[in-house]
C-alpha cells in the first residue's frame, strides 16, 4: 500500500536542498537511491515513498536549522525515528517533494537525575538503551514493544506507544514529564522540565504526545523511571471465553492492586499459529483450550508472595470456573518462555496467512461483547475468514487480525479489505472505541479517522493543525488529510 502521488507539490529548489546539505554537513544527508531506501520503505514494505533527500541532523540545532530552511522554501518535512511504525506515519507521498527527517543520530543522553527519578534524552535513542540507561542505575523505565531494540524514543513520543505495561504504568503520555520540540517554523521550545506538579498555564507536551509529527519535531524528552522490580511472577491461564478474561481480570486488580503489571488476551488459533511459525515454542498446557492470559505481576516484595498472592488468584478463579487450567513460572527461563508464546504473535500472523490489521481500543467492560458481535459480523459476511485476536486486554487494546481464506487473489484481497476495514470499525465506534489505540493514525487510518470523529473534534484539530504549521508542510497526508496552506 502506497500514498497516492500528489503532483500538486513542486520539487524543491535545488538551492534550498544545498543550504540544507550544508547545515548538516557530509555525515547529516543521503541523497542517493541505494542510500536513502531503507529510510522511504516502512517496516513490512507496506509504505512506500520519494523524498528529495534524507537529512541525519546530528543536534538540535541542525533539525531548527533545516525545518527554518524547509518553511521558508516551503518544503514539506517527514520527521522519522526508528522507521518501525505500522500506519505509514513515517513514510513521504510518492511526488518527492519532501524531506525526510530522521533523528537516529540525535543519541545523546543529556541528564540522569536518580532522586528525581527521570531521564532526560534525546529523539534517537532506541527503546533499549534507555531501558538500559535506567537499568544502569537500578531504575526502570516500563514500556516495552517488541521492536524495542530499534524503535526511536522520538517515535515512541509521537505516536504515544503503549506496550505490555500500559495497565500498570500508562503510555508515554504518562511517562513523559517535558518535552523539547522544534516548531514548523524553525523555533525550538524548551520545556524540558522534570516536574510532576506544573499547573503555570496550558500542558504544551501533550499537544505533540501522539501528534505524529505533524505539528513539530521532537527533539529531547524528559522521562519518568520507577524503582526496578526486585520480584516477578507471570503465569498463563488457559480460560473457556472471554468474559471469564474480564472476571478474572477484576479479581486480580482486587487481589493484586498495583502489583499487576500485564494482562495479555490470545486466541487459541493465535497460540497455535505461534507455536507452529516459530521453532521450540510450546504450548505449556497438555489440551488445547479456547483462550489463553499471560498474567504478570511485580514489586519490591521479598522472597516469593507475590507469587504466592498470584497463585492465590488463579486458585480462586478454578473455584469460580473462570480458569481451566495454570501454570505458573518457577524461573526466569520458564517466564521467557511464556513471554515468547505472546511475542510471537506477529509471527503467528504471517505463517496464518494475509490479515487485516485492526489496532483498536474498547472499553474494558464491551471487550466480549465487541469480539463477539465482530467475530459474528465477519464470518457471516466473509465464509471462511479465521478470526485472529490478542492484546492487552487489562488496558481494552485489541489487535483483531482477521485472517481471510487462503484461496482469496490479491485483487480480492485488497478489495475486501476495505470492507472489513468498515465492518470491524463500525462495531468499535458502536462500543463508543478509537479505530487505533497504540499505532497511530499516520496515512493508513487518516481518511478512516473522518467517518468516526465528530465534526467538532474534527474542526479543533483542523484548527490546531492549522495555527501551529499554517503552511502545512510538517507530515502533510497523515493523522488529517491535507488542509489548505497560506
């Protein structure tokens, strides 16, 4: 899936791609096909784009520099991280008129403030490093994603990422305390501030939190860790359905408190076709069940009540009929290996065969009733289609993946694709839920995104957009379809 060519955008002067060549100087630019594919490709090969050339700023001041250089030359920009998105939200159209932006040179730890419990970085570090960053002064920073090791804090930002430890710790917007951004016009806000309490007037990051990169380029961030957990216990129950998930996941806030710290749905189709994709994973029950959690649990607790206060849990749930069966970790080797099991779960999905992707959010309380009403929906309307889901159930983030049949052409496929797309959203708007709850809107889900905000809402980001970067040249196609420019 491409963006459509948009030959309403002239190339840029060449005189203006010079300036910023210099600005960065040798190491700061690619403009050669071989070198600058990796950057236009999104991860899949989904996305596909043109840009004039892919700038590498290696400071703040270079990205100012060159977005000051890009708005008086009116060029369009694409702010890039880790290139790991899955909506397209880093990719340019197809008339190579843009810029590409990417920060992955920007690594630069700034502060480490271990009283004040916060990390202060730059857009380029990857998720692992500053997990490693915290870990190096026996502090937790607490999301976690998959791609972890190659996505871009700067991207984890402007699509304000969620992960496993959402239902314990929050998404970014929680664990963000200051931002430092470049404005459209060149301008860089500083407010990297590491305070918990700021009421001075309105809460300016959480306007670039999940924009996109839309509205402004972050640049730097202050982050909150938390004291690293000194004991884990995760365990996997096999479940008859997914109310009992619900249930079980209300008995566990009760019992566990904050302690519980991931609460992972999978389907038992999805399990299989993990244990099938990937070598030496296992299912760790002897009989096939419907459904299947991965419960987590940490704190600073000694010795083993925490996993004593979550086999309390499960036991309560076999009494209830909410659980058919449990295994528990007994070490961190076998907790590696439930883990895997959930991991594995792209995997799964391209060994099942072509899916449609739906990250979608609903209400905790719907969550049976909205895979219900859409697993009824799709298979009467689409005979053969396999329904495919998991997610953090604990936080109302599905990924509802349908697989369609095998014997499906590429030009049905594509067709009957949109379809779903509609049906599927439809159920979730009917929840009152978001059609994407952790990947962004990006060019993927932007026209989708009109059908399911009000006009108001609709109008407010219109107008936000529009006082922020009235030239529209900051990720022109993503979140909002193009608006008009000065």
């Amino acid at each position: 899936m491409t963006a459509s060519r948009d030959t309403s955008r002239p190339l840029p002067d060449p005189a203006a791609l010079a300036r910023l060549k210099e600005t960065v100087g040798p190491a700061g630019f690619l403009d050669l096909p071989g070198d600058t594919d990796p950057f236009l490709t999104s991860f899949g090969g989904t996305f596909r784009g043109e840009a004039a050339l892919v700038l590498r700023p290696a400071s703040t001041g270079e990205v100012a520099r060159a977005v000051a250089i890009c708005a008086e030359a009116r060029i369009p920009m694409v702010p890039q991280g880790g290139n790991t998105g899955l909506a397209g939200g880093a990719q340019p159209d197809r008339s190579g008129s843009s810029v590409l932006i990417s920060l992955d040179r920007m690594r630069r730890v700034r502060a480490v403030d271990r009283h004040n419990d916060t990390l202060t970085l730059e857009a380029g570090v990857t998720l692992a490093d500053a997990q490693a960053e915290a870990e190096r002064i026996d502090r937790l920073f607490p999301l976690s994603l998959a791609s972890e090791g190659s996505c871009r804090i700067g991207g984890n930002l402007a699509t304000n990422a969620g992960g496993t430890q959402v239902l314990r710790y929050g998404n970014m917007r929680a664990l963000t305390l200051g931002l430092e951004v470049v404005l459209p016009d060149g301008r860089i806000w500083d407010g990297l501030r590491a305070l918990r309490k700021d009421n001075a007037g309105y809460d300016l990051k959480q306007v670039f939190i999940g924009s996109e990169g839309t509205l402004g380029i972050i640049t730097a961030a202050v982050l909150r860790l938390f004291p690293r957990p000194r004991a884990v216990a995760t365990a996997m129950a096999a479940i008859p359905d997914v109310p009992a998930a619900i249930r079980l996941l209300g008995l566990a806030r009760e019992r566990l408190g904050e302690h519980l710290s991931a609460f992972e749905l999978m389907r038992a189709s999805s399990l299989d076709h993990a244990i099938a994709a990937v070598p030496g994973l296992a299912s760790p029950f002897s009989s096939r069940h419907a459904w299947y959690l991965l419960v987590e649990a940490s704190g600073q607790e000694a010795g083993n009540t925490l996993g004593t206060a979550l086999e309390a849990v499960l036991e309560a749930g076999l009494e209830d009929g909410l659980v058919a069966d449990a295994v528990i970790a007994a070490s961190h080797e076998q907790r590696q290996r439930l883990w895997k099991l959930r991991e594995a779960q792209a995997e799964a999905q391209k060994h099942a065969g072509r899916g449609v992707k739906h990250d979608i959010s609903v209400p905790v309380s719907v969550i049976p009733d909205f895979i219900a009403r859409a697993d009824a929906a799709l298979t009467a309307a689409f005979p053969g289609i396999e329904p495919f889901t998991f997610g953090h159930v604990g936080d109302g983030n599905l990924h509802y993946n349908p697989i369609v049949p095998a014997d499906w052409s590429d030009g049905e496929w594509r067709q009957k694709s949109a379809e779903i797309n509609r049906l599927v959203h439809d159920v979730v708007a009917e929840f009152g839920g978001s059609i994407s709850a952790e990947h962004g809107l990006g060019q993927l889900r932007a026209s989708e995104a009109e059908r399911y905000k009000s006009a108001v809402e609709l109008d407010l980001m219109r107008t936000l957009k529009q006082v922020l970067d009235p030239l529209g040249l900051m990720n022109p196609g993503k979140v909002l379809r193009d608006i008009p420019r000065e």
